[in-house]
C-alpha cells in the first residue's frame, strides 16, 4: 500500500511566524500533537511539536567543564547549553520548531514509511510532493488505522 492511500489530505499548517501561544493552543484545540511549518508557498520548512513546547520549560543542564589553571574549558554540551537556552526564549515556530524533518513522498511504501517511524521514534511524517510542497501527513494513528 501506498502512503498516499492512508495519508491526512487536508493538514493543519503554520507559519514560521506564528507564536508559540498560538501553536499551543492549535494543538491542544484539535488534539494534535504537531503540526507541520511551512512557507507562503506550501514549502515544508520544519514541524513543531509537543515536545518542542515542552523544551520552553525544561531548565538547560550545565555543560561538562574542566578547570585548569584557572582557566575554564567546556569538553561537552556547551552548544547543547546554548541550544536549550535559545528554546527557553522561543517566542516563534520558527525559533522553536525542527528544521530537519523526515519525509516521505505519497508513492513511497507504507510499510517503510512505518518501519522509519518506529526506528527514528517519529510520530508523524509530512508527505511532500517533488517540489517540496506540503500534501499530506502520515501519523501513526493512520497506520493503526490501515490495519483495521
């Protein structure tokens, strides 16, 4: 089966430029979990998530250091620090959301689309035409329903 035969046609988008509040209370108004970001022209330019939301809260862990000499010198996680940071203070979709998104185009098998899924922990995967344009969604939700 293909990915086109199970896919959400008619997707719940936002801009790069929608506020965090509004993302929020997109999601929890249409029990979604994420939703994909796209530009003025339908192009996918990242998905925001649940779990981007709730990094807004999570206090960023120190990065690892090492003292010598009086001098301090960071070995791990400073970027990461930086990073966690920069979401605290998010006031976009586009500040907050993922950038590097899997994707699946609708003629791809359902079967590899599922198996990417469950090994990369993905809920949901935008479905892009050849030119990049957004024009569908596979959940896992719509896998569970292929089965019935």
């Amino acid at each position: 089966m293909q990915v086109q035969e199970i896919m959400t046609k008619d997707v719940l988008t936002v801009r790069p430029q929608t506020t965090v509040r509004e993302v929020a209370e997109l999601l929890v108004s249409h029990k979604i979990s994420g939703l994909p970001v796209v530009d003025d022209v339908g192009k996918l330019v990242g998905i925001i998530s649940e779990g981007d939301l709730m990094s807004k809260e999570i206090l960023p862990e120190p990065p690892a250091e090492l003292c010598i000499l009086g001098a301090v010198i960071y070995y791990s996680g400073l970027k990461e620090y930086q990073e966690a940071f920069a979401r605290m203070a998010a006031n976009t979709a586009e500040q907050l959301m993922t950038k590097t998104v899997v994707t699946a185009k609708a003629y791809d098998d359902v079967s590899d689309v599922a198996r990417l899924m469950r090994d990369r922990h993905i809920k949901r995967v935008p479905v892009l035409d050849d030119e990049g344009h957004l024009i569908g969604i596979v959940s896992r939700q719509d896998i569970v329903k292929m089965l019935l």
